[in-house]
C-alpha cells in the first residue's frame, strides 16, 4: 500500500494528470482578478500537486492592488485564489502626477490626473520619493490616518483635500467648508461627530472644528455692513446643539 501510494503521488506530481487548466479568483474585482491571473500564468500546466504555494502567494502579494491572498487546490485543475485587495482611500498628489494609494498607505497605480475625483487629494512636497507599489511618505501618515474612516462614517466623496501641519489635520470639503481636527487621535470619532453636525452648521460657516469631539464649534469670519452701526449688526444664529463662532 505504501508503495502504491508513493507512485501515486510521484505520477500525480510529475505528470499532467493533475496539471493546472485554470485559476479562479475570489474576493477582487475584475481588473485586480486578471492581475492575479496574469502574475500566475507560469503556474499553468504544472501539476497541482507540485505547485510552490509558498512562491505563489508571495507572487500575487507583491502586486500593488493586493492586500493579502490564501490558496487552494481544487482538483483535479483548478488553482483557487482568495483575494483580499487593497481599499484605495485618496489620490497622492505631486506637481503633475499622481497615484491611488490605500487605506495601508500603499500606492496602489499611476494615475492620470483627473482620476478618481470621487477621492481626496494628499499634496506631498516636491521630491518625496514614491516608489509603485512602495508604502507612501511617512509624512502623510497622520492625512491617511484621517482619510481611512470617510466612507465609514457617511463623508465618503464630500471631501476635497486634506492638509497637515505641526499642530493641526484639516479635511477640506467640496464646497469649501474646513473640518479641523486638531492632531490624528481619535480621528474616527471626530469624523463621526462632523458628519452628525454638518447638516446643522450655518450658512456662511467657515469651519467645524472637531478637536474636542464633545464640543464641536462652528466659526466664520463675521463681516458688518460697512454703513451699520456696530450696535446694529446681527448675531450669527447659533444651534443649542454646538458653538458658533464669529
């Protein structure tokens, strides 16, 4: 019986009885799929038996758009792949280029400017390295940090930039309002906070400053008609529900 079935596993992985026909992928979208099949196109006609898992999943790791991926042998010819890929969050952006990087701070692919509007734009200062498929300047961690909860938290397309300093992280949205968040901590809960008050913030508001998530505060720059009276200039209407600042 042993022998038998040494011979069994020597044809199966020394002969075509076993030999990869086809690769399925789960788990990716389409172009991310046919990315994974082209990276393991080698591995067609090799017995599945045979097959180095350990070479291929370093192999479909390194691709930019891939977070993770584990196999399977479906036999008798099929290679399973499960993917989990990379969750783009914002578009880097230096000078004229730009890349689509993720929620790891991967940079996922070159793109075209004007792509992905739907996503924030991160600004980096001319000459920070960037590298396709590399991790993204350690600088723009705390930006990243702060664009990750978006979509979670209801802000998904609604913000246009976001801009970093020693003291404060703001998101920008379309319409021009500013989000501050003071440092990167608890960004999620802030963010939270934001997208329940924005819809209470006053016209002509310049900013929601989120720092303190219990207390958020609205503020805009208040201008008095030239010709009125300092007495006569109207308070800006403030909500019971969070500061207004003028």
């Amino acid at each position: 019986m042993l022998a038998v079935a040494a011979v069994s596993y020597a044809v199966a992985r020394e002969t075509a009885v076993f030999a990869v026909r086809s690769v399925e992928v789960d788990g990716a979208p389409p172009a991310v799929a046919q990315q994974v099949r082209r990276a393991l196109r080698d591995e067609l006609g090799t017995s599945l038996v045979r097959i180095d898992l350990a070479r291929a999943r370093e192999r479909v790791a390194g691709l930019p758009t891939v977070a993770a991926a584990a196999f399977d042998r479906a036999f008798p010819h099929t290679l399973r792949v499960r993917v989990v890929p990379e969750r783009p969050v914002a578009v880097l952006r230096q000078g004229a280029d730009a890349w689509l990087v993720s929620a790891r701070g991967r940079v996922m692919a070159a793109l075209a400017r004007g792509s992905h509007l739907e996503l924030p734009r991160l600004w980096l200062p001319k000459g920070a390295p960037v590298a396709l498929g590399g991790t993204a300047p350690v600088e723009l961690a705390p930006m990243l940090q702060a664009v990750r909860p978006l979509a979670r938290v209801g802000l998904g397309a609604r913000v246009r930039s976001v801009r970093a300093s020693a003291a404060e992280l703001t998101l920008v949205l379309r319409g021009g309002l500013e989000i501050r968040l003071g440092d990167a901590r608890d960004a999620r809960l802030k963010l939270a906070v934001a997208a329940r008050v924005l819809p209470l913030v006053p016209a002509g508001a310049r900013y929601l400053d989120v720092s303190v998530p219990g207390r958020p505060v609205a503020g805009s720059v208040w201008t008095r008609p030239p010709a009125a009276p300092p007495a006569a200039a109207a308070a800006p209407t403030q909500d019971p529900r969070f500061s207004t600042r003028g």
